[in-house]
C-alpha cells in the first residue's frame, strides 16, 4: 500500500465501540501517526489545579462534555506543536460534533490532508455499548484499558502489569447513559455530514476486534 502523504484517520462511533483498540491496531500496522485522544487531553486538564481543570473534572465525573471549542483548541495546540510532515494524524473518538468535524476539515485542508484522511465509523448498538462499558475494567497500576470484548472478558489481573483490575470512575450507569446520549444527539449529525459526502467508512463493530481491523484494512485500500 504506497502513498505519498501520510495517512490520517477519524474514528468515531458509541463509548464502548473499540475505537481505542482500533487505534492502537492503526498505530502498529502505520507506525508514524500521531495519536489524538480528547478523553486523555481532558483528563490530563482535570489534573491541574486551575479554575478550569477543577471544572473540568467535575464534568468528567458527571459523563458530560465541556463546552465545544476547548476539545477542538486542545487538540490544535497538540497538533500544531508536534506533527512532523512526514507523521499521519489519528483522531480517537474526534469529531463529536458537526461544528468540529468542519474545523477537522478545515485544519486538513490548510495541512493539504483531507484527500488522505479516512473517516471511520465503528458502528455497534445502544444496547450493546451499555453491555460493553458497564463492564470494562481498568488497571488500578497503569491505567490500561481493558475493554469487554474476547479474551478480555477472562483477565483477572492486567495482562500487561499484573495490576488490580477496577471500574473506571465516570464507567457508572448514569454517566454511560449521559455519554450515549450525547452520541444520539450530536455525534450522529457527524455520521450524516460525511455520509452525504460520501466520505464516510462504515464498519460492524459488532464482530472480533481482528475482523473489525480487517474491514478497516479492505475500506482503506
């Protein structure tokens, strides 16, 4: 597979879809992008000890969102000070609503990427992704993710430390509800601006995380 431009990706879909295991799937198979993860670049905020950052975690906590342009700044910020020319961007879980998927639009366009970006969508049900997120685990140690899809589902501990496996705090049932939402409220006006440009890769994400990467492989060649 050759191609003069690095290659970018959006990846979005419902909590729960496996858009974090896509992604590091894409980052081992491309090596050179660079990853764009807002729920990270949100979190890392709600450490620091600023009237924002206190703010911040509070929503967290909650489910919610902060308010629109501060997730599309900080991803910016991020991009604009790191990506080399030669580095592809992946977008994990972003856009999440229709006003930054246009400034994701606009940004590869002044980057001269959009040609080379491939808008992927994990689609798995409400059902499903409440089932998935009220039952994932994460590493009390180091914080990895361990999502309830596969072999997954048997780890007792980590398999990457050996740590304690817990409930990830805003994992509730009322804060998953808030995130699901939220995707059936604004995140599908995305999934309908890239369909109507025909730009949007549609995936079962139903199936094996395996057979989920391959579809993703066949769409992009």
């Amino acid at each position: 597979m050759k191609h003069s431009k690095p290659l970018n990706f959006t990846l979005i879909g419902r909590s729960g879809s496996g858009k974090g295991t896509q992604a590091k799937l894409l980052i081992e198979r491309f090596g050179n992008l660079f990853y764009v993860y807002t729920g990270d670049l949100f979190r890392d905020l709600a450490k620091a000890n600023t009237d924002t950052g206190k703010r911040i975690k509070k929503i967290i906590k909650e489910g919610g969102l902060p308010f629109d342009e501060l997730a599309t700044t900080l991803w910016m910020y991020k991009i604009a000070y790191n990506v080399k020319e030669n580095q592809g961007i992946l977008f994990d879980g972003s856009p999440r609503r229709l006003d930054e998927a246009k400034v994701i639009d606009e940004f590869m366009e002044f980057l001269e990427r959009k040609e080379n970006t491939y808008n992927i969508l994990l689609d798995i049900s409400r059902e499903e992704a409440f089932n998935r997120l009220i039952k994932r685990r994460i590493c009390k140690k180091c914080e990895r993710l361990i999502p309830w899809v596969g072999e997954f589902k048997k780890l007792k501990v980590c398999d990457k430390c050996g740590g304690e496996l817990i409930t990830r705090p805003d994992d509730s049932s009322k804060a998953i509800n808030n995130r699901l939402d939220f995707y059936d409220k604004r995140v599908t006006e995305v999934v309908d601006y890239y369909k109507k440009q025909n730009r949007l890769i549609e995936i079962n994400g139903e199936q094996s995380i395996e057979d989920v990467f391959q579809d993703i492989l066949k769409a992009i060649r």
